[in-house]
C-alpha cells in the first residue's frame, strides 16, 4: 500500500495538474497496478469538513482513498510548510526558505491526519510505503499508533549536505520521525552520502556498510534506488504520436528547422531562466544558426500562486520577450515559451520530433523527463541529450552531453555541439543510454524497493521512541 501527498486517477486526461501526473504519479501508478495495492493521499479537494473517499478501484487494477484537506490545513501543510520550507532546502537553497512555526504544526496535524484515516483501511501483512517530503513524519506517527508492518519511505527529491538540511530549525524532529521506516530509499548515491553524513555528525548516529544504520535509538537501512520509466512503452506511445496536431503546428511554428526543446514544471529548480540565457548566447556566438533552428519552452504551472513562482514566471515573460524583440525575423521566431502543460502522449510524439532535449536543472532528485527524451526518440536518427549535472539522471546517464547550467558560455557551446554533432555520434551516445534505461526501468525500481524493504523489515518491528 502506498501513502502520497497526491492521489493519481488511473487516467488523467492532462499533465495540466503536475501534482497529480507528475513524475511520482507516473511510476507509483505502474507498481500498484502490478500489485494490485491501495493508494492513499490527499484528493486535491479543499473543504471545511474533510471527506474520506472510496477505496473505490481503478481501471488499471488498484485501489484509491482520499481525503480532503481544509484550506487553512493547505495554506500551512501544503503550500507553506512542504512547498516553502522542505522544497527550498531540499533543493539546496535554503535561503529561499519561508519557515514560520504554525506552518510546522499544520505540517504535523496532517501528517497525523492521514495516518488517523489510513489505519483502519490497513492489513496486517500489508507493506507500507510511503512517498516523499509532505510525508516525513508519517512512518513515526503509524508506529505511535502500535503499527507493526514493514515501512518504507522514498524521497523523490535530492538530500542536501547535512549543513544545509540543519537551515531547518526542525530538521532533527523530522529525521527522528523518519528513521520509524524500516527503509529509506533515495534517488542517487551521493544523495544517500548527503544522508549518511546528516546520521553521522548531525544525529550522532552510526552507518555501516552494508547499509545499516542506527540513530534516535532506532535501526534502519537506507539504500539507493533511482527511479525510472518504462522505456518501451513510452517508445511505442511516442512513436504513434509523432505526427499528433500538436507535432506538425509545432514543426509549422519552428521553420522546420532544429528543435531544441525544454519541458518542466515551471520550478524555480528547473534552471529555466538560465536555459534561456545560454540560448540568447547561442543566438550572439552563433549567427548562422539563428534561421535553422528554434527553441520551444514547455512549462506546466504549478504552486502557482507561491511568490517564488510567481516570480520566476515573470522573469521567464521578461528573457523570452527579450529574446524574441532581440532576434526575431518577420517570419522566423527563435524562441516560443509556453506556459502550460500537454498531455503524456502528445508530450511522448513533441520528444521524439525535437533535435535536442535540453534538459538543464540546477538541481532535480532524478529528472524523468530526461529519461522520457532517451526513450521517445527513432532509433535511426536519435537527438540530442542535453543534462544537467545536477539532476539525479545525470548519475546514469552520462553519455548524455553534461553541463553545469550556471555557465552560460560552457551551456551555449555544447548547444552548438549538440546540434552540428554528427548522426554515428548521436547513435553511440544514444545507444548508451537506451542501455541504461532498459536495465533500470520503472519496474526494477520498485521491485528492488520493495525486496529490499521485506528485507529490512524487522519482524518484530521496534515500538516509537519517546
Ligand atoms: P518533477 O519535479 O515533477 O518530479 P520530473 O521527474 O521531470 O519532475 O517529472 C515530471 C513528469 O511530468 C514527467 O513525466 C514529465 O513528462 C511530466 N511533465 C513535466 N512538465 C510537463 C509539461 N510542461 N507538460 C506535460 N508534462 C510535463 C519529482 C522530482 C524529480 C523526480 C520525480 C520522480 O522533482 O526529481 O524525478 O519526482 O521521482
């Protein structure tokens, strides 16, 4: 059984709403259909009296529970404390951070609101595994409640230096609730030593080497699991939508000429701001290539209503204006930001038609879209990966053509290299990485996490400290 922030329906018609088709979403549905399991988390419904739903069943052969949250419950939990507080310093930037205690206590209330409606939907042989930072104190409160089942906990997100994650003042309450799991899964492996070192010289805890570790009196594991996509279906999807609506007024829009292409969250971790600057110094270094390529921005809203996003939007209306008012033609446009997302399979069919992914956040636990570039693409005559080396993904795949985002120079020349690189060293770099995500796909992802975690599980599960 998994327990999530958000709930994701069996079918969702757009990626419109991030929170319920985003990456998680993607992989968590794939491991319950298989399983058969239940999934529970919040509705994405605000009301005053909040409601439990279902379980009611999915056509994809699982089962969903959700429950509302009050606005006031969403300001605090939600908006505020895991999207203001955790987001920022998770994602190394903590000085982004809004911290205000009442948002905390939300933060807790929920967590113990959740659990309080999950238990009575629990087996005894059931494994509980539980999804990211909205949820870090909920493997503590099932255990205060006398749960003895396997749990585990996987973070979506990167794990900062331990210096860093202590820029939350309740950084060791969350890491004494989270150590209740039994296993605790991170996205890389330097994510995992960021954490090793919080165990160490923040909790005063012990790690050993093959994974065990012991702090705030309690004995867990925590391991590297890297999440991943299913690579031949997502193929076949982008191989059918090649020619959608949506890929030919695309190719129309672009002069036919090279499309260097960037689909995120609209996130301030994303690196969105500084894509575009390193394609304005393309523009500058480059005159020959301004009329045979374009560059298209695909950004999904989300947390829209945050100052930081708010903020970031606008800074995006800026650079592409200027961009565009710099560099434009009568009838050529170098740069089209769009500010809203597509659906899955018309996102698979716009991947497979661009030259050149550009793929450069400043830092992402793993980056599927990255993943979902590899897969989209004809293997006869694949583009281009360009990768941030700060996205998870990055770890896996470095046959990609890496770069630190934050140096606009070094970001523009491997466009140019990216663009002019001949079709035998698309193919090896792509084949490469084909490799990698055919040995890592989704299904191995949560297949070693849940073998791992029967594992780690202590039959005897230990009783809450404190
Ligand atoms: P996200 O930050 O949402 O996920 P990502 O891994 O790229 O980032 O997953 C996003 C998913 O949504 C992908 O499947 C992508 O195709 C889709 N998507 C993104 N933008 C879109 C758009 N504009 N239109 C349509 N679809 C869009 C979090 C972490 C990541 C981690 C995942 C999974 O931040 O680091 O990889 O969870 O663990």
């Amino acid at each position: 059984m998994v327990i999530s922030n958000r709930v994701a329906r069996a079918d969702p018609r757009t990626t419109e709403d991030a929170g319920a088709s985003g990456g998680l979403a993607v992989a968590v549905r794939e491991a319950l259909s298989e399983t058969a399991g239940l999934w529970f988390g919040w509705s994405g419904q605000l009301s005053e009296t909040p409601a439990l739903h279902g379980p009611e069943m999915q056509p994809g052969g699982y089962r969903i529970a959700t429950v509302d949250l009050t606005p006031a419950d969403h300001r605090g939990y939600y908006n505020g404390y895991a999207n203001e507080a955790l987001w920022p310093v998770l994602h190394s930037a903590p000085h982004l951070m809004h911290h205000d205690a009442d948002r905390y206590t939300a933060y807790r209330s929920v967590n113990r609101q959740f659990v309080d409606r999950l238990l009575p939907l629990l087996h005894p042989d059931d494994m509980i595994w539980i999804h990211d930072y909205h949820l870090l104190p909920a493997a503590e409160e099932l255990r205060r409640r006398g749960l003895r089942n396997p749990i585990g906990f996987f973070l979506h997100t990167p794990f900062p230096a331990a210096d860093a994650f202590a820029a939350l003042p309740e950084h060791r309450a969350l890491v004494e609730g989270l150590v209740h799991a039994d296993l605790i899964g991170f996205q890389t492996a330097s994510d995992l030593r960021a954490f090793q070192d919080y165990i160490r010289w923040e909790a005063g805890g012990s790690v050993s080497m093959d994974g065990r570790m012991e702090a705030f009196g309690r004995h867990f594991r925590a391991s590297v699991f890297p999440i991943s996509i299913d690579p031949a279906a997502f193929a076949l999807t982008a191989e059918r939508n090649a020619d959608s609506d949506y890929c030919l007024k695309l190719a129309r829009g672009t002069g036919r000429g090279a499309l260097l292409l960037g689909v995120d969250r609209l996130d301030y971790t994303k690196g969105l701001p500084h894509r575009m600057l390193a394609y304005e110094r393309l523009l500058e270094l480059q005159p020959d290539l301004r009329r045979r390529m374009a560059f298209v921005q695909i950004a999904s809203q989300s947390r829209s209503k945050l100052p930081e996003y708010v903020a970031i939007r606008r800074e995006l209306e800026e650079i592409s204006g200027r961009i565009n008012g710099r560099f434009s033609e009568p009838d050529w446009t170098p740069l089209r930001y769009i500010n809203r997302g597509i659906p899955r399979e018309t996102l698979a069919g716009v991947l497979r038609m661009a030259r050149m992914a550009v793929v450069t956040p400043l830092h992402d636990g793993m980056n599927l879209v990255a993943k979902e570039y590899v897969a989209a693409q004809n293997p006869e005559d694949p583009g281009v990966l360009m990768l941030s080396r700060f996205a998870g993904a990055a770890q896996e795949l470095d046959a990609a053509l890496i770069v630190n985002p934050l140096d606009h120079d070094e970001t523009a020349r491997r466009m140019h290299q990216g663009l002019t690189m001949s079709l035998e060293e698309r193919r090896e770099r792509w084949e490469a990485m084909m490799a990698v995500l055919s040995a890592n796909d989704v299904s191995r992802w949560w297949r070693s996490f849940v073998r791992a975690l029967a594992d780690a599980a202590n039959p005897t599960a230990q009783p809450p400290t404190g």
